[in-house]
C-alpha cells in the first residue's frame, strides 16, 4: 500500500510508522488519519510484527496537533465526525495487541500528545515539548487527552495543562511519569530501537498478556485486577512460548519464541 502522509516500514519483527507531514510540522489531517488507521490494520493482522515505534520526519516535530487549517473549515457536525476518526484511530493504536512505543522527537502537541499518550510508552528527545494547548483556540482536546493525561499524570497536573494550554519539556514530562527516557536527539532512535528489540525477542503470548492485565486492570479494582492477571498467566502455560521460555531454563540455553499468538 503507497502512503502519502506516512511512512510505513517493517525490520526484525519491528514495524515503524512515521508521520510524514514535515512542512505542517506532521499535523494530523483527515488523510493522514485514515493512513494512519488503514497501517494499525496491517498490523493487528500480520502476526511477525511483535513491536510498533511511532515518530515524526524532521527535527521539530513528532505531530504538532491537528492541522488547524483544516480543523478551521468545520462546522460542529463535521468537527463532531473529524473528533470520532481521530478517537477510532488512536483507540485502534491503543487496543494493539503488540507494544507500542512512542520516539517523541519534537513537538507532541494536542493530537500529538494524544497519541502519545496512546502508546506504552514513550522515549522522548531533549528536544521534545509536550503539551494539550487546545484552549488557547477557544475548544478542547478531542482524541482523548481529557481521559488519558489525568489517568497518567493525575487530575490536578492535567487539568493545569489543559486549562493553561502550556507546553512542558521532556525532562518536565519524565518527572511527571509521562515520559520514560529522555535522551539526546542524536540517540533517540537508537535507543528506542534497542528497547524494541528487547521486546521483540520476547514471547508474543506473553507480551500480549501483559499488555492485556496492566491496560484492563487499570479500570477495576485490586481484587479485579488480580483476577484478569490470574486467568492472562494461565493462558499464558497454554501457550508454545511458555514451554520454550521454561524449557530453554531448565536446558539452559536461549529462548526461541515462535512470537504466535496461537499454538
């Protein structure tokens, strides 16, 4: 499939999509959405990719928000439908069963920060500014950041964010916990990838549990938690990578997981 507004490449079992919008600063218009959720697609369904990296082309910018010029042409109805890609979008990204880390090398702001947010995690470069700045345009965050910044960060440092519109360093993020690394630009991709091959030497089953009993155990309480961590372990023992995974350390030697999801 040829994309116009992204990058989509696939290396050792680690897919990489890139936002390829460099003179909108990678801003997030209705075709790159739909790119952008047409490659999750590929995705979900090609059972060799076990990690995705997300990351902007250019130095400045991962996404800078919505492209605001477009956003600016919208009627209330329109606005209302152009909200629920950008939601469908980031949910599917979100809903991965795959680790998902974001390279933040430049500005992740409003749609950015939201997808972001969306990943497992994120590396950002000392270069990088996050920020929801939505309410200095007279509206609010649309994909997600009044949900997914307060459940990360608290309520009170996020709606600081919200209210003000106000960016914040990598360094400011990595203290806040929305962050995990912050390296140098030059370094940023190097050691995102290292952190993905890591991963993707991994057992995909396990992964995929993992992924599964921390985002789903995060909506319950203790006990419910404990509950979906219980049932996601023992189906992990069904599964090839456990007996390879447990085999190879009482061989000792190396693990070599298949990387299925069945089997």
């Amino acid at each position: 499939m040829n994309y116009e507004n992204i990058t989509f490449e696939v290396a050792g079992g680690i897919a990489t999509i890139t936002f390829n919008r460099p003179k909108a600063l990678n801003a997030l218009n209705a075709a790159l959405l739909k790119e952008f959720s047409q490659a999750l697609d590929v995705i979900a369904a090609d059972e060799d990719i076990r990690v995705l990296v997300l990351t902007g082309s250019g130095s400045k910018a991962f996404v800078a928000g919505a492209d605001i010029t477009e956003l600016a042409t919208l009627n209330s109805l329109q606005a209302k439908l152009f909200c629920k890609v950008g939601h469908d979008a980031i949910g599917k990204l979100q809903s991965l069963s795959i680790p998902v880390v974001a390279a933040v090398n430049g500005f992740a702001l409003g749609g950015g920060s939201e997808i972001a947010l969306a990943s497992d995690f994120i590396y950002a470069s000392e270069a990088a500014q996050f920020g929801l700045p939505e309410i200095t345009l007279g509206i609010i965050p649309g994909f997600g950041g009044t949900q997914r910044l307060p459940r990360l960060i608290g309520k009170n440092m996020a709606k600081e964010m919200i209210f003000t519109g106000k960016m914040i360093s990598a360094q400011e993020a990595k203290d806040l916990g929305m962050v995990n690394k912050v390296v140098p630009a030059e370094s940023l991709m190097e050691e995102v990838m290292k952190t993905a091959k890591s991963m993707a030497a991994k057992g995909k089953v396990s992964l995929r549990a993992a992924k599964e009993a921390v985002n789903r155990g995060m909506d319950v309480d203790l006990a419910n938690g404990c509950a979906i961590e219980i049932d996601a372990f023992g189906l992990c023992m069904a599964s090839s990578d456990a007996r390879e995974g447990t085999s190879a350390f009482v061989e000792k030697r190396k693990a070599a997981f298949t990387g299925k999801l069945v089997g």
